[in-house]
C-alpha cells in the first residue's frame, strides 16, 4: 500500500468513526444520562453543569477542543506530527458532528444504553486506532507516558475517570454515575478484543530455514530472534527452533509469510503476558 492510498485509508477510517461516535454521544449517551471517560466525559459533565446550574448552553466542540489544545501540543512534538494531525482531524470531525446533528433517542433503558453505547463507542475508538490516530485527551496522555518513559499510565487515566464519575454522581445522582462505569468497562474491552498493537505474542518455530524465517520476522515487524539449536524427541534429529516475540496485530502476516517461505514449518504462538527489556515498537509517525 503505498502513501497516498494509505493516507485516504486514514481519512475514511477517521470520518467514519468520528460519524459513529457523534451519533453515538447523540442517541445513546445523552438519552442515559451518562458520562464517558476521558475528555469526551469531561465536556458533557461541563455542558450539563452550565445547562443545569447556570441555565446556559455551551457548545461541545469549544469544551473539547479547549480541553485537548495541550495534549495536541505535547503529542505534536513528541509522539509524531502526522498522528497528531490525524487526530486532530478526529477530535474536530466529532465535535462538528456532536454539535449539528439532531438528538434522537432510540430508548431510554439505561442498561441497554450502558452495554450498545460502550459497544459503539469502543468500536468508533478501535477504527480511530486503525487509522494510526487517536480520539484525543487521555489517549495521548497514555500514549505519550507509555512510549516515552514506559510508564504505565491506564491505571492513572482510571483514578481520572473515578474523579469524574465522583462529580458525576453528587451532581446528577449515583445511578448515572454507576451505568457510566459499565459503559465505560464495556467500551474498554471492545477495544482491547480489537485493537492488538500494544499486546504481544511469543513466537516458538520449528524450522528448516532459519536465516529464511529470520530474515521475514525482521522484513515484515522490525522485531529480531534468536536461534536455539534443538534435538527432535521422536527420531532425535538435530531441529532448529526460532524464538522471537512480536506485536499481537503482527501475527497473522508474519505467520502467512513464513509458511509461504517453509511448507513444512511448525509454529507455535503463545500469548505473552509480560515482558521486560527492550522491545522494538514501531513509531507513530
């Protein structure tokens, strides 16, 4: 794929998810009362306090984008410029599409709401990550602590939310506050089920080839191996087994191509839950 076609990719993934997530905050949102995470959750708790408490209106795009101007800053100059522009693109689409489309509330059955609405939302942020951008706010906090100093910044993000559903709920009453946190969990799995980059999986091959196979894993994911000389425990010939690990969303690839390269390979991919030392993370550009 080369630039141009990718970056129309990019484009259409962003316009599509910044559509859903409008509507999203339209039909299902503000019918329930609730109060997503991040930013997003910030600005509507900020419109309904001015609407509720000073009788005014404020427009969700002033508030959002007001609230992400030092996150895209930050992000600009040390995450990547063209993934900052990207999801500047996405932050300004659904806070246009939030501000001009009608409300239109489908039900008001709050745990129907808190289950599709966390669904919709993950699957707008996952086509969002797909395009290589963000929707913006704690995203690029997160992503900022965790690719420059390693830090694990979720768990903070989620003292954040907490702090946000705590107003939430001595504001507009606990139940709302409690709903938002099933929507919030279930938004959070749909994109951890969807989105691999930051997951990893351990490769273990069995192979004729291993300069071959080598030489694809570090072609096709940027990633090094190592080669273990190995003794089969059926007719005792000397194998050579590959070990490296690799991102989650690399696997499917890497796996078709070295089959591909060996018809008689045999690979073994296991889920890795925690890593330590350096491993190789393809930049945001």
């Amino acid at each position: 794929m080369n630039a141009r076609t990718r970056d129309v990719k990019r484009v259409f993934l962003i316009l599509i998810a910044s559509v859903i997530m409008a509507a999203n905050i339209k039909i299902l949102i503000r019918a329930g009362g609730l109060f997503p995470g991040g930013f997003t959750g910030i600005t509507i708790l900020v419109q309904q306090i001015a609407s509720k408490y000073f009788d005014a209106e404020i427009s969700f795009a002033i508030v959002n984008i007001s609230l992400n101007a030092i996150p895209i800053i930050i992000s600009f100059r040390t995450i990547g410029r063209k993934f900052t522009l990207y999801s500047c693109l996405m932050i300004g689409l659904t806070a246009l599409f939030t501000d001009i489309m009608p409300s239109y509330a489908i039900t008001y059955d709050i745990l129907l709401i808190s289950i599709f609405g966390g669904m919709v939302s993950g699957a707008a942020i996952s086509l969002c990550l797909f395009a290589d951008a963000t929707s913006g706010g704690t995203d690029f906090i997160a992503i900022f602590l965790s690719e420059k100093y390693g830090i694990d910044a979720w768990n903070y993000i989620l003292i954040g939310n907490a702090v946000i559903l705590i107003v939430a709920g001595a504001l507009f009453g606990w139940d709302k506050a409690l709903y938002s946190i099933i929507f919030q969990f279930t938004s959070t799995q749909i994109i951890h089920g969807w989105y691999k980059r930051y997951h990893k999986n351990t490769l273990l091959i069995i192979t004729d080839s291993p300069e071959e196979v080598i030489r694809i894993i570090y072609e096709q994911s940027g990633h090094g191996a190592t080669i273990i000389n190995s003794i089969g425990s059926h007719n005792k010939q000397e194998r050579t087994l590959v070990y490296s690990v690799v991102s989650s969303d690399e696997v499917k690839k890497l796996v078709s191509h070295l089959k591909d390269a060996d018809e008689d390979i045999f690979i073994n991919v296991i889920k890795t839950e925690q890593l330590n030392g350096n491993f190789y993370l393809k930049p945001n550009d």
